[in-house]
C-alpha cells in the first residue's frame, strides 16, 4: 500500500450512484471543485440491481396483462413470456453491468471521479484506498457528503449464508429463470420479485410475516396485489415465518413457524434494508459506524457542520427520485454555505429545505396492478393527530377505466384534513395508475385547496377523472 499525495476539493461526495450523482452535479453547477468516491460501478444500486433492471424485468408483465384485457389482443398474448428476450432486454437497460456511460456523464460535468473504497478519516477528510492498493487522501474545504446507499439486510437464520440467498441483487440480475423461488416478505421487492418471476416462468411462494403485503400502504392496496399473484399462480401466505433454511443438494429447504417444508431452486429474501455506513470511518467524527445518519432539512449531520447525508443512508426516505431531491436541495445548500449566504431558505418548503420527505413522498409499486400512493395513508393521518376522512372510489366508476381495459379493477383514496381542506396523502390502485401518481403529488406538496381542486378539470374520457369521482364523494358524504 502506498500513500499519494493529498488533494484538496470543494466537496468530496462518497458514493457516485443516483444520489451522488446530483449532489455533484448541484456543486459542479456552483463552480465548486468536486470529487465523487465510488468503490463499485458509477450509477449506484439503482442503475444495476434495482430500479432500471426491476422495471426492465416488469414491463413485458404489465404490458401482457393489459394486453390480455383488451379484446382483439387477448387470444394474441396467450403464450408465454419469452424469458430470454425479458432477460436481454434487461441486460441492455443495465449496459451490462459496465459503467462507462456514467463515468462520461461525471467527466462531462466536470467531476473528478476516485476509483476504491473511501472512508473519512476526521474533519473534512477522506482517504480511498485504490484498487492497486495506492492511497489517496482529498479534503473539502466546505463539504463532505455520505451518499453510500443501502444494502439488503439479511435475517440472523442460522447457517444462511451457505444457502446463498437472494436478495435484490440477484433477483434482478439472475440471468436464468428458477423453476421454483420462494420469496420471503411482503414489500416492495418482494411483491415485484413475485409478480416478475411467477410471469417469467418460475412456481412461486411468497412468505409475509404480517398480516398482508404492502403494510406501507392503504391496506387495500395489498389486497389487490394479493388477490393478483394468487390468480396469476403464485402461493401467497401470510402470518407466515421462516425457521430454518438450508440447501441440501442444490435444492432449497424452508421451514415455516407452521411446520411446512417447502423446496424451491432459490430463495429471495427482502426483507429489509440496511446503510452501507460500516466501513466509511464514521467513528473518525465521533459517529457510530453501521448506523443511519440524522440531518436536518438542509441534510447536514446533525452536529457536524461539514458533513452532509443524502440518500437511504439518513433514513428519511429510502427512494431514488427521494434521494435525488435531496441531493438537489443539499447542493444547493453546500453552494449557498460556500459562498457565504448569510440566511439559508430553510423553512418549510424552502430552497434548502428537504420538506417534501415529511410530507409528500410519492412512491410506485410496480405490480399487476400497480399501487401508488403519496403523503399520509388515513392511519398515519389519524395517528399524527390530523382530523382527517379517507374517500374511496372505485375506478370501475371512471369511464376512461373501462377503455382503458375490460374489468379494470382498482381503487382510489385520498385523505382529506377537515380544518385546512388540503390533502394529506392519495392512494391509486389499478392498471397504469403509476402515471397518475403525479398528480396527486403536485395536489399534496402545493397543498391545493379542495375548492380549487374544483377547477382542476379532468380530461375525457381519461382515467384521471377519478379526481372527479373523488371531489363529489368527499362533496357527497
């Protein structure tokens, strides 16, 4: 190992996946000179083992489902999946596991990109070890930025690790098709693992600990998704835990708390997620190595006036496009920090302020159908202490649901706060409503008053006039 010389930078951004990305991007449009820390590929966890090669698998799903809605397409759509060309596709939307792309993109916008494995090593300073074993040291002389993500968290069942389990990583990169996989959990992942492999070909299980899938959610958005896997084939069980999992001559064996033996080719466990913040020299600041790390709105390490956290690693809300926005706002703040800003917009709402993790984070569960929600669900409305009323519709109600396919089936909720007439939060439910999502997004973050929500006029005939359906059952209770 050699020690190199010690380089100094405006910022320092350990971790070049989508969240990294921004903040450089954010410090570079300032003017700051920056460098980016990335021990793996350039793109991060999204680009390669989740959000692009999940929806990559997922498409040709969806697209079949809806198809076979629709008379005139439905006897055409019969067959099944084409497995390798799901795959290959897949595989494009990944450059195949190269980063090239990316790293032009970083050196595009003119950020100096350090190969190996980064960790602070006291104020202000990061040392990355190279893969030649070479040692640079950089210092940020306004700041340093934790963006290192999260990893799948692994249950302590005894032995695990010699079955070689798959977490989110291998099952969207699995280049083959298992005959039988079990999945065990009942989120995100897990109901989109489910829905993509049981369309691909594979026999299977899901194991949910809870009472259904989806437990984030509105409880009829997991209901559906339930009801959906089992009529396309799979075994959803809930209550259900794992005791012991071994491998015994390829073949996976799980026990249930019930007793069952189930056999499967693999086993994916999503179960949840854990900061990649144990080897990052936390404990050279006074942090604990392997926790999450608090901020403040502007996403600066409480305590720690240099130190910054954006991304899964501070917890707030573990979704790309939610990382990415907090990217923005924490470039924005660095920038505004560094040139001297005297008064930062911190206040709700706010130019430096990440408000929109308290109040307004949409998210898409890409299943058949897809659920999409943002902002409170009518418990949580209730549990913080807002004096709220759930609305529910059916889409079978909206005539743009009916061409848009034969039984569209799906279910719509918004929570509506009685004192300021604003909603709390919107949930959709059905087939294509991941693009409708938005919407609900811009009405909860503006908090735009259901009197004008009047005057939002829905086009016909479209599936967004669930809005109308919604504002005259909120009128009509």
């Amino acid at each position: 190992m050699t020690e190199t010389e010690t380089i100094a930078y405006d910022v320092v951004v350990l971790g070049a996946g989508p969240v990294g990305e921004n903040v450089a991007d954010r410090t570079r449009a300032a003017g700051l000179a920056t460098a980016v820390v990335e021990s793996e590929l350039v793109g991060g966890e999204c680009s390669y083992w989740a959000c692009m090669p999940s929806k990559a698998l997922l498409r040709p799903v969806i697209a079949q489902a809806d198809a076979r809605r629709l008379p005139g397409l439905r006897q055409a759509v019969q067959g099944p999946l084409d497995a390798a060309a799901v795959l290959a596709r897949r595989n494009y939307f990944t450059s195949d596991w190269h980063d090239d792309g990316q790293v032009q993109w970083l050196d595009g916008i003119g950020a100096d990109l350090y190969r190996g494995h980064g960790r602070l090593a006291g104020p202000r300073q990061v040392t990355v070890t190279g893969p030649d074993g070479d040692v640079t040291t950089l210092t940020a002389r306004h700041a340093v930025v934790v963006a290192t993500g999260s990893r799948a968290q692994l249950p302590g069942l005894p032995g695990l690790a010699d079955v070689k389990p798959w977490t989110s990583r291998e099952a969207t990169s699995s280049q083959t098709v298992p005959g039988r996989l079990i999945v065990v959990g009942g989120g995100v992942v897990a109901t989109e693992m489910a829905t993509a492999w049981q369309a691909l070909g594979s026999q299977v299980t899901v194991l949910v600990r809870g009472k259904g899938l989806l437990s984030r959610m509105e409880p009829f958005a997991g209901e559906l998704v339930a009801e959906s896997l089992t009529e396309a084939g799979a075994d959803v069980r809930t209550g259900t835990s794992v005791e012991s999992v071994t491998r015994e001559n390829g073949t996976v064996v799980a026990v249930t708390d019930a007793g069952d033996r189930l056999e499967a080719d693999e086993i994916l466990f999503a179960t949840g997620r854990a900061p990649r913040t144990d080897d990052i020299g936390l404990e050279t600041v006074g942090l604990e190595p392997g926790s999450w790390l608090p901020v403040d709105d502007s996403l600066r390490v409480t305590g720690i006036e240099w130190l910054y956290a954006t991304g899964d690693v501070n917890h707030r809300a573990l979704l790309t496009h939610q990382g990415k926005y907090q990217a923005r706002i924490a470039g924005n703040a660095i920038a505004a920090r560094a040139s001297g800003v005297p008064l930062l917009e911190t206040d709700p709402w706010g130019a430096h302020a990440a408000t929109a993790d308290h109040h307004a984070v949409p998210q898409v569960v890409f299943t058949d159908p897809e659920a999409a929600a943002v902002g409170l669900s009518l418990a949580e409305a209730e549990q913080a202490g807002h004096r709220v009323r759930g609305v529910d519709v059916e889409f079978s109600s909206v005539a743009g649901a009916g061409l848009y396919a034969d039984g569209y089936k799906g279910r719509a909720r918004m929570v509506v706060d009685l004192e300021q007439e604003i909603l709390r939060g919107v949930t959709f439910v059905g087939p294509g409503v991941g693009e409708l999502i938005h919407s609900a997004t811009v009405a909860v973050a503006g908090q735009v008053p259901i009197s004008r929500l009047w005057h939002a006029v829905p086009s016909y005939p479209t599936v967004s006039e669930v809005w109308l359906r919604l504002l005259e059952a909120y009128r009509d209770q």
